[in-house]
C-alpha cells in the first residue's frame, strides 16, 4: 500500500512540473520569447541524457540485485533446455532494449530545437529497411526454431519402459490414475461411464483396468522417462510444475501428453534449499472458475525407481476400493479381474449377489 502511494505521488509531482514546462513555454511562444525557449529546449534535452544514464543503471543495478528471485532451481533434464532458450530471448529483448533506449534518448539530446537548423527529410532509405527486417527476422527464426525443436522433444511418443501417469482436472481438482505393478499398462475408459463412484469412467471391459489405482498425489521416480497423459472432464484446466518446467494444458475430450525426466527428488531438493518441509507442487494455471485457486497437488519424486515401485506396490487398485463394480467386468474376465485387483475371493459371491447395472446414453 506504502509503494502504491509513494508511486502515486511521483507520478503526481511529475505531471505539476509537466504542467508548469507547458504553461511557461506557452506563455513564452506567446511573448514571442525565442530565447526563453530555445533554454528550456537545452534543459530538457540533458534532463533527457541524465534519465537515460539514471534509468539504465538502475535497471542494471536492480536485475543484478534480484537475479537469484527470477527463478526456481531446476529439476528436469529438459527445464535445462528450456531456461537456456528463456535466458537467450532475455538476452536479445535487453540488448534490443537498450540499443533503442539509447537511440531515443540521444536523438531527443543531438536533435533538440537549434535556431538555423533544419530537418532532413528522406522519403525511404532501401538499406536501412533492409537492415531492420532481415537482422530481427533471423534472429526471431533461430529462437522459433529452436523453441520448436525442444517442444517437440517434450510432445513426441515416449519409450515404451517410461512411466504413465494420468492427470484429470475437474473443477476444482486434480486426481490421478496409475497402472498397476503387475502390468504398467493403463486400462481404458469411456466418459459415458463416469459416475459418483467411477469418477474416471474406467472401462472394466479392458483387463488392464483391473489393477489401475487412484491417488491424490503426484508421486515420480527419479532418473526415469515420465509420461503425463493429461486430460479435463469439464472445462479447460492447466498442468504446471514449475520446478520442472513443465506446462500443459488439460483439454476437455482430448488427450494432452508431456514427457520428461525428474532429475531431483524431494529429499534433494530439501537438501539444495535448506528447508526440510519443501515439497514440489502442482497448480493450475487456466483461470477455470471460482474455485481455481484451490487446485493444487502435492508432488513427491522418490529417490529410486525401486522405492517408487515400492509405493506403487502398497497402492490398492480401484476395483479393489469400489468391489461392487465386479458385476461390470465380463463374466469371463471377472476370475482375472478379481486376481489382479486383490480382491479377496471368499467375498466374490457377496459381491455377485449385489446388482449392479451400468447405461450407456
């Protein structure tokens, strides 16, 4: 609040000053008092060179300050990449940035109002209009280039060993479906199948739902290839894990992927920052609704591939959870289904005594 008024009040004093130059020079035009004139032109023009020096240092002086507060630490093969193409579109946007800074500043000093001069005028000059469009163009073709070569990096398929995670938005959270230790493959589903229970319409015609599992948290193997499979069930959502630089939209009847590789696990992250209770964090960030701000998912990244099977292990799959939804499974896969989901057998006829119907509009 104390910034705001302070800013509120340089920008006021500005504008009196501003208001006393214009009603002086007015008046002086009128008086036809051209030496007045041309000295408030020459104060102006330095005033001008003295901002331009002021500004540029500051600048300099409060990036240099603050540099360390412009970014996480990165913990992702390609975030490496992607923070070098950032620094790199930095790098140009000041230069560009100063150089007409500069320019700006020093014609309003070199060109300021002289008696006896007069302005030159050109209608076109073909090689400075070259020089402006071909140098921005190639520069603006590498950093395209370059961008597209790393985004299609993190979009294209991945290995077959890496690890598949599902990542549903729905307003206002984010869940997640896992396969199963005994196939790591994802089973299928089918919207229509979405109810209170089934929150991911999963089809129990597909063996390979058997012994998928729900969690509430994001939890990754370190060192290993990662596969986001990533999708909405009402509106647009928006997948984003600073840490590893990744953002991904989550699109209502689409499957969105993004493949990386964590290369730091919590514990080492609690070790980089000094803080024992960091933990990684997934938000959201498309404005999806009231509740937005509540979509947040806690992230845990193992130090192995062997305690993360390990965790995964100890998960209970979701036809475990939900045992009613047995009469759904084919009758000749529900002797898989119950052998591959864990659940116990002496309660299969309990189960099968229960109806349980399923329409598909």
């Amino acid at each position: 609040m104390m910034s705001l008024i302070i800013s509120l009040g340089v920008v006021l004093v500005l504008a009196i000053l501003y208001m006393v130059f214009r009603i002086g020079n007015l008046v002086g035009l009128v008086k036809d008092k051209k030496e007045e004139t041309t000295s408030w032109n020459n104060i102006n023009a330095y005033l001008m060179m003295v901002f331009m020096i002021v500004g540029l240092i500051g600048f300099f002086w409060y990036s240099y300050v603050n540099f360390d507060s412009y970014e996480l630490p990165v913990a992702s093969e390609h975030g490496v990449v992607t923070n070098n193409l950032f620094w790199v579109t930095m790098a140009v946007t000041v230069v560009a940035f100063v150089i007409i800074f500069i320019i700006m500043f020093w014609f309003s000093f070199a060109y300021r109002y002289k008696e006896g001069r007069k302005a030159a005028f050109f209608a076109d000059n073909h090689k400075l209009e070259i020089i402006w469009t071909v140098i921005p163009a190639i520069v603006l073709a590498l950093l395209i280039f370059s961008g597209l070569r790393a985004w299609n990096d993190i979009t294209t398929p991945a290995s077959k060993e890496a690890v598949v995670v599902e990542l549903i938005g729905q307003q206002f959270l984010w869940t997640a479906r896992y396969p199963g230790v005994k196939d790591h493959q994802l089973g299928n589903h089918n919207y229509k199948l979405i109810d209170a229970s089934n929150e991911f319409g999963l089809d129990l015609s597909d063996k390979n739902s058997f012994d998928d599992f729900k969690s509430l948290e994001l939890h990754l193997p370190k060192g290993k290839e990662v596969q986001l499979k990533i999708r909405a069930k009402d509106v647009l959502h928006s997948v984003f894990l600073p840490h590893f630089r990744l953002k991904m939209d989550a699109v209502p009847g689409m499957y969105t992927t993004f493949k990386f590789v964590a290369t730091k696990s919590t514990a080492d992250m609690r070790e980089e920052t000094g803080n024992p209770n960091f933990n990684y964090e997934m938000a959201c960030t498309e404005i999806c609704g009231r509740g937005h701000f509540s979509m947040k998912f806690p992230v845990f990244v193992h130090d192995t591939v062997e305690d993360y099977e390990k965790w995964m292990a100890s998960q209970e799959a979701w036809l475990k959870q939900n045992p009613d939804y047995l009469q759904r499974v084919p009758a000749e896969l529900r002797e898989a289904a119950i052998i591959k989901s864990g659940i116990p057998a002496d309660s299969k006829d309990a189960i099968m005594a229960s109806p349980v119907t399923v329409t598909l509009n």
